[in-house]
C-alpha cells in the first residue's frame, strides 16, 4: 500500500512516533522508581501510548513505503535508492550512537543501575525505525 503523504504530515508522524516511544519509556520508568504515579493511571497511560505508537508506525512507516525501503536488499533497490538509503543510515547510527550513550551514561551517573529491558526494547525499536525516519524526513517522495 502505497499512500502519497506529504512531506510536513511524515515530519509529524515521524515526531510523534518518536515522543511516544519516549513516553512509553517514561511512563514505565515512573511505574519502576515509583515516582508519583499510580499503576492503574500507569497501564492506561501505557495502552494509549502503545495505540499512538503503532497508529504512527503503520501511517508514517508502513503507508509511505519508508519501512520497506530502508529495510530492503540492496538488489531491489536502484542505485539513487541504494544512496539515499545509505546516506540515511549513516546519519541514523550517529543518531543512535550519541542517543545511546547519553542514556547509559545518564543511568551510571544517577546511579539507577543497569539499563532495564523497556529501554533496550525501546532502543532495538528505535534502531530500526531511525533510518525509515530519516527517509521519511527528507525525502521528498518515497
């Protein structure tokens, strides 16, 4: 399924997908350090931003294409694809990289201990969806 989305409508998904994922982590954060927040607001808050997540994925990713470009073989890809393909995950790995070690470097200096499995399942999530984002982002058709 191949919808035209314009660029300003992807740049938006693309945003709010990113503050869901956010949101998401957060929300279980508070859950685990039990900061002001109930688990029953906690798992409502968790449901709706798991919705917004996945509504946002399948519009921005999925709809546009962005998903299979950056995740398809190269053969399939002609060889303006295969650049902007490359040329997006390389700006993704800096992304994710920086993005990474500020967190782990943030756990160690709170002294919160190891990094838990949503983070890490919130970062693979991430890993994956930063070079689609970056495809999203700027290109101006997918």
């Amino acid at each position: 399924m191949d919808l035209r989305i314009s660029i300003n409508r992807r740049r938006i998904g693309v945003t709010i997908n990113i503050i869901a994922l956010f949101l998401l982590v957060l929300v279980f954060e508070l859950i685990k350090f039990e900061v002001g927040i109930s688990k029953v607001l906690g798992i409502s808050l968790i449901g709706f931003v798991l919705i917004v997540l996945i509504a946002s994925f399948i519009y921005v990713f999925v709809y546009t294409g962005a998903w299979n470009m950056s995740h398809q073989k190269t053969g399939k890809l002609d060889e303006r694809q295969i650049q902007v393909v490359l040329n997006a995950i390389r700006y993704s790995y800096s992304i994710f990289i920086i993005f990474t070690l500020i967190i782990i470097y943030g756990f160690a200096l709170l002294e919160k201990g190891p990094v838990d499995v949503v983070i890490a399942a919130a970062l693979l999530y991430m890993a994956h969806i930063l070079p689609a984002s970056v495809l999203a982002w700027t290109e101006k058709e997918l």
